[in-house]
C-alpha cells in the first residue's frame, strides 16, 4: 500500500504540473518522455500520443501502454509495477524543490485515487496506468 501511494504521488506530481500550472510546463516535462516512449511501444499511433499529451481518455492498448512507458519514464512506475516509497520521495523533492502546496495537492489526489486503483486488483501495467490517468482526470 505504501508504495502504490508513494507512486501515486509521483504520477500526481508529474500530471499536477499540467493542471495546476500552464500547458507549457507540462508540456516541457511530458513531451519529451512522450517522443522516446512512441519508439518503444509497439503500434502507438499519433491519436494515442495526443491523448497521453493532452490528458484525453486512452481507448487502445496501445495508448494505455504508452501512458505506462511515460509514468515508468517519469518515476511513477517500474516494470509495470509501482516504485517503491524512498524511490516516489527522490522524485518528489525533484519535482517540487519544497514547494509544500503543490506537495500537498498532488498528496491530496493520490489520497482520492488510491482506493479507486486498488480496488481495481488490476496487475497489467498498461491497465494500471490507464486507471491512474483516469482517475487523476476526473479530479481535474
């Protein structure tokens, strides 16, 4: 539980920065994690890319598995799977250099998402990401 939290917290981190800043920040962080992962999954297309880019609903697998490559990218994920708690903080405290409201905010979304996740008993990663993303554009 403490470390699907703490990757949860990344991932909020990561996509907080694009709702709760300009598109251009976001687009700064998300963009080129987004250009390297379109080599790596297989049978991604342009309308997937945009969806991850711009927080749309993913409805192939390969939009879901795109959107796991960026989250493992970014630190919110590894192998599928969720990182570890210490491995979510290093992250963090890259991302928010102390700025303990946005901290705060992305704590409060993994906090709402969390139980949504788990109950999901998902072990695809690429499903797992897609519920993640889900979840963190409801609270948009």
């Amino acid at each position: 539980m403490k470390s699907f939290l703490a990757s949860l917290v990344v991932v909020a981190a990561t996509f907080a920065v694009g709702w709760g800043a300009s598109s251009e920040s976001f687009r700064a962080v998300v963009e080129p994690t987004l250009k390297i992962c379109k080599t790596e999954v297989v049978g991604v297309t342009e309308v997937d890319a945009n969806n991850v880019l711009h927080r749309e609903e993913l409805t192939t697998r390969a939009g879901k598995c795109l959107q796991m490559c960026v989250y493992e990218k970014l630190g919110g994920m590894k192998n599928g799977a969720m990182v570890t708690r210490e491995e979510a903080l290093r992250v963090l405290h890259r991302v928010y250099d102390g700025d303990v409201e946005k901290l705060n905010n992305a704590t409060a979304k993994v906090d709402m998402c969390g139980d949504v996740v788990l109950s999901s008993k998902l072990t695809d990663g690429c499903e797992i990401a897609n519920v993640i993303q889900q979840c963190f554009r409801r609270l948009h």
